[in-house]
C-alpha cells in the first residue's frame, strides 16, 4: 500500500477543492488534492450559466444586500443566514481574485465582467464565459496550482513538494485518532487497483453532490454522495437532505440523453417555456410570495428584457423549484410533449446569429445529440435530478464540519442554500467557502501540537470493508442494485412527495441494505468499473436513506421537497433544521435542531409583510 503524510488532504478536485488547496498551500501547508475522475473532470467544468456576484456591472442598483436577500427568498428562509451573507459580501471578490489568476469573463460594452440575468437573482448578475463558465473557472483554478507548483520547483527543486494532484483515485473512509480528531484518508486508484493510505491532520471534503442515486439526473457518474457517506460515518452530521433541486430544463429527448442540463440562460437570455397547446404557462404558477416581483402579462415581461427598471421579471425566471413544479403539473395534466417534456423556445426570441453565440454549447448540444437546430426549433425539456442543497453540517465561518479535522466545501456541504439554490450561486459558494475551508484546515493543522494517529487494525478494517464485493459470491450485481436503488428514488422521493410512498421507499430502503453489503463484483482489482460501483453503492444508500426519511418527517412543502398531502410552507417547520447521522450499528438517525436566528440587521434588509409570509407570529414579535 502507498502511504504518503500531507498537511491537507483535499477530497475532489472540482471548483471547491482546488480554491480549498490553493489557499491552504498558499498559508505555507503541503497539500494533496485527490480526484475520483481525472483531473479537470468535475461538476464545476459542466457548469454553464455562470457565477453570481452582486459586482453591479450591468445595472449599478446591485449590491450585496440584494444578493443576500435574493438567497434567502430562493432558499425559503431556511438558508443558514451566516453563509448567505458571507456568501453575497465575498462572491465579487473571488470573481475578480478569479481574473487576477487569469480568467476571462465576458465583458461589457465597457470592458467590466459581463453579468446574465437568472431565475430568482432580481439584477444580472451571473459573469460568465459564453455558456461554458465552469471550463473557464477550472481552466483558471489549475493554471493557478501549476503557477504555484512552478514557484515550489524554484524553491524546493521538486513540483510537487507542496502540491500533489492524484488523479483517479478514490477515498473510501477517514481514518480518525483515538480522540476522534481526523488522522488519515483511506482509498484506491482506479487504474491498478491498489490501496493508498494517507496520513493527513486535516481533511477538506469538496466531492460535489448525489444526483447518480435518481434514474434521471444532469450529474455524472462520479456525483454518488462519497463525501457525504465518509463524513458521516466519521461522525459529522447532514442536513436539510430532503431538499434536493429538481432542475426545471433537462433535455427529455432522445432517451439515451435524458436528464442532460439544459442551461437556465436560455431563459435569461429570453426562452420561453410553452406547453402542447402553445400556451406561455407560467403566468398561471406564480405563488403569492413571489407575486409581487414577477410579471402578470406576457407583454410586461418581454419589455423587462430591455427595461428591466420599469417592469417586472417574466416568471420563466421564477426560481427553479417553482418552474420545475409547474412543467410537471403541465404534465400531469396532459398538455406536455409526446415525450413527457414541454418546450422551452428560444428560435422565435433571438436572431439565430445571437442564439449561436451566446448559447453555443446549448446549439451543439441539440444538434449533435437530439438532431434539433435550436435557432429554428423548440427545446423539448423536463425536470432532471440536479443539486442537493443538503449536506455536511459546517460552521459558517470556517467550513469545519463538526469533527475535529474535518472541513467541507461546495455542493457537499448543507445551510447555504437552505431549501433550494438560486442558479449561478453554487459557482461563487464554492469559491467562498473552498476559500475558506482551505484557510481554516491550514489554521487548525498550524495550531495542533501533536499529528493525530491511525489505528492500524482501522486500516485494516478499511481494506477489508473494500476488497468485500470482491470475495462475496452469490450476491447481487452492482449494476442492477444501483437501477432499483434509482428507481426507489426516483419513482418514490422525487420531485413530488407522498407519505404512503416515502414510507415505502423506507422500507425498500431498508431491503436493500443487506443486498448492498453483499454485492458482488466479478473480476480483479485492475481498472474494475463493477467493483468501484459495488463500494459506491455504499454510499448512495446510506444518502438515500438520510433523504427519505427527512422528506417523510418534514411535513411541509418548501423549495425543493413538495409534500402533495401537506401542499404548503409551514412557519413553525422553518425554524426546524432535520439532522442525519448515524448510530453504532450504522443506522441513519433523525433529529431536530433549530435553524440559526437570523440578526436583526440582517432581518431589517426585508419588509415586515414579506416576513411574515416566512416566520411565526412569536417570531416576528421577538
Ligand atoms: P464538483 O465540481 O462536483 O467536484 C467534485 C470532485 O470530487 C470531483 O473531482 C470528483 O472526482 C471528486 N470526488 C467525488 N467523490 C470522490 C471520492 N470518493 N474520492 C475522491 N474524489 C472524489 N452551478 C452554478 O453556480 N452555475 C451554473 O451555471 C451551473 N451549471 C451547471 C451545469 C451542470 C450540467 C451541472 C451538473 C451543474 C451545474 N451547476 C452550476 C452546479 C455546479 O456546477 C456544482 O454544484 C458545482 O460545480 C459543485 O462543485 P464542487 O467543487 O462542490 O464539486
């Protein structure tokens, strides 16, 4: 087994890990950054819409108030109030440290970052690169960490002395100390098999979301809630994992590309969304708290797009759990597309020269893999499985998550974006608090005065639990465990909820457990897909677990968890926080804590009347 000791250990190699590295590296700390996929490979390089920082390029009454509070009515009022607000003050300046590092950002007529409009942010405010914003951003992350690399072999005669990337190679447990502080990373490459074992005071769990446990769903094969499971069975807890966000605009047509993201900017940049009959629908779905903001005639929001001071927002850009809903009711009520979807159209909105350019990957995207010229034919779109807004419980200020040692960031880390995420925000939430977590995992280690140690009999319990699906015969194959484990999901916690079903995905849940623990994969441990998948399996169930049984408890609909037999928000379920962990014998356990107060400056940024759409009376008199 390799064994290798770092400072910070930095799990994933998205835009959260890198931003995390580079920062504990550049507070003097030797860092390794390890990547499931290879490198460059993340959910940050699919990202298309872009980054959302209240800079004010594009119209000057931007600012970080209405950013903050943009965030709080998207999540619902139930966001971690701290994080949104560090969330809204930092954002322009990771975007502008991004260019300092080398990034190009659309411009301006005169020459600022450009910034888009999107769904639930009140000015433009998404810089962006085109629609490939995330291949910028981890184009310029990388560049950065191979800058500082060439500056180490200046000074140490060796790349990698401070920096070393470990591409394809996956972490399955932490390893902690006696005292319970995080003592090491335990893991495989992917390629030959072997086992790696690193020794590390600090870890930073930056590996994205969970999106393969639905059968439909914008994320790739590596999106199976690792961190999620690791932190958890290392003792941090998980929150809010009821709220997943089922992402209005997926492609539903042809079926081998379901679920692929259709980006939000197309309608920021003015697609409409019509059903069967060619009916603009989503002037019926505006919920009374959003009624204010969004406009009531089709005229209104088409003049928005060019004088956005004198009118009001077409409620396509409504946030993204609202529009999802409404295409499923469209749906559900027979007025969708032969294939399920509705249309979202673009070609009678833009010049096809101006569609070309400021969609291209959207352009492609429908030629190359549905046959559709989205300059002269509608998109045919529907939900897809996109985000999780749940995630490892972290102190807002230094992203440490609960264990000693134990620090997360980006999309596998909960509060920021309380019960739904705005677009564009995860970009500059991972920026931010990467930022963070980096910092404050090179304080904690500064600060140690003895290196937590390993148990070797851990060690080995780790080899073992991974080499299991190996010697197990007889038992399931991991491909059809990971189908059913979908369908469970997908057919019974997805997008609208039910108490019988969530009961009986529970149950089915349950079932399930004893078959994943005896998986079997066939074959050696040389590059073996069906083994990787066998121990992924792991994790997947232990986060569908976690999120069915708080969408079963939480007994309220609210952003992305819609309960159809308690259709609406309940004021005294949000000041509740559901918090998963797990109990000795490995059973998710349940229980309430209190969202955090909000402070009364904070509080002051929003109108009594629209408070008391979100809060109690008691609290609205406190
Ligand atoms: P990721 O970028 O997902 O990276 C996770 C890393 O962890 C990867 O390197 C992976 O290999 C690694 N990893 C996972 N498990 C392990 C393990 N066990 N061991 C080792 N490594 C592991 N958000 C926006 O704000 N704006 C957008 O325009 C936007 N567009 C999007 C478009 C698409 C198609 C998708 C799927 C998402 C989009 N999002 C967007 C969401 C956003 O891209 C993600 O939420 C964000 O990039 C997550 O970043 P991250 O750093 O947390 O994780």
């Amino acid at each position: 087994m390799d064994k290798f000791q770092y400072d910070v250990v930095v799990i994933g190699a998205g835009g959260a890990g890198l931003r995390a590295a580079i920062e504990a590296r550049l507070a003097g700390k030797r860092v390794a950054i390890i990547s499931k996929s290879l490198f460059g490979k993340a959910h940050t390089v699919m990202a298309e819409g872009g980054a959302a920082a209240a800079m004010g390029n594009v119209n000057s009454n931007d600012s970080w108030m209405v950013h903050y509070r943009d965030t709080m009515r998207g999540g619902k009022f139930l966001n971690n109030f701290r994080m949104a607000e560090l969330h809204a003050k930092e954002s322009p300046s990771r975007i502008w440290e991004l260019e300092t590092y080398g990034a190009l950002f659309d411009r301006t007529k005169d020459g600022r970052i450009s910034q888009r409009n999107f769904g639930g942010h009140e000015y433009p405010r998404l810089a962006h690169v085109g629609d490939r914003t995330g291949l910028e951003l981890i184009r310029t992350l990388q560049q950065k960490i191979v800058s500082l690399q060439q500056e180490d072999k200046t000074k140490y005669g060796d790349y990698e002395s401070q920096i070393r990337v470990f591409a394809e190679c996956t972490i399955t447990e932490l390893l902690l100390s006696a005292e319970g502080a995080i003592a090491g990373a335990f893991g495989y490459y992917r390629e030959s098999g072997e086992f790696v074992l690193f020794e590390t005071a600090a870890v930073v769990i930056a590996t994205g979301g969970v999106g393969k446990s639905y059968k439909v769903t914008s994320n790739s094969w590596e999106y199976t809630g690792d961190g999620h499971a690791i932190a958890l069975r290392a003792g941090a807890k998980l929150i809010n994992m009821e709220f997943l966000q089922f992402h209005p605009t997926g492609m539903v047509w042809p079926p081998s590309v379901k679920g692929i993201l259709v980006t939000e900017s197309v309608r920021g940049d003015g697609g409409v969304l019509k059903n069967s009959e060619g009916k603009r629908f989503m002037f019926e779905y505006v919920p009374d708290v959003f009624r204010k903001q969004y406009a009531e005639t089709e005229a209104e929001a088409d003049r928005w797009y060019t004088d956005p001071d004198n009118n009001r927002r077409p409620p396509e850009l409504l946030p993204r759990d609202e529009v999802a809903r409404a295409i499923n009711s469209e749906v559900k009520a027979g007025r969708g597309t032969k294939a399920g979807g509705v249309y979202l159209d673009i070609a009678s909105r833009l010049p096809a020269e101006q569609i070309r350019k400021r969609l291209p990957s959207m352009y492609h995207q429908f030629k190359e893999l549905a046959d559709v010229d989205i300059t002269k034919q509608p998109m045919e779109v529907g939900p897809t499985c996109h985000y999780v807004m749940g995630g490892i419980e972290v102190d807002p200020d230094s992203a440490a998550g609960g264990v000693p040692g134990l620090f997360a960031a980006g999309e596998c880390s909960g509060g920021m974006h309380g019960s739904n995420r705005l677009g564009g925000n995860s970009l500059s939430d991972l920026l931010v608090f990467g930022k963070r977590a980096g910092e404050h995992a090179a304080q904690y280690v500064s600060e140690l005065t003895t290196r937590p140690k390993a148990a070797q009999s851990d060690v080995e319990a780790a080899t073992q639990a991974a080499l299991a699906p190996l010697s197990h015969e007889g038992g399931d194959n991991p491909y059809a465990l990971q189908h059913e484990l979908q369908e469970i999901m997908g057919d019974l916690v997805g997008i609208i909820r039910r108490e019988s079903e969530l009961a009986a995905a529970i149950k089915k849940l349950g079932e399930l457990r004893e078959r994943v623990r005896n998986v079997s994969a066939t074959g050696g441990r040389r590059y073996n897909p069906g083994w990787h998948l066998a121990l992924d399996l792991r994790n997947m169930l232990l986060v569908s677990e976690c999120t069915a049984l708080a969408a079963l408890e939480r007994k309220e609909s609210r952003g992305g968890h819609t309960r159809e037999d308690y259709p609406k928000m309940d004021p005294q379920w949000r000041q509740v926080n559901l918090v998963c962990g797990i109990d000795d014998d490995g059973n998710v356990t349940l229980t309430h804590q209190p969202v955090p107060t909000m402070r009364p400056d904070l509080l002051d940024l929003f109108d009594r009347s629209e408070l008391s759409k979100y809060m109690t009376e008691e609290e609205l008199s406190a």
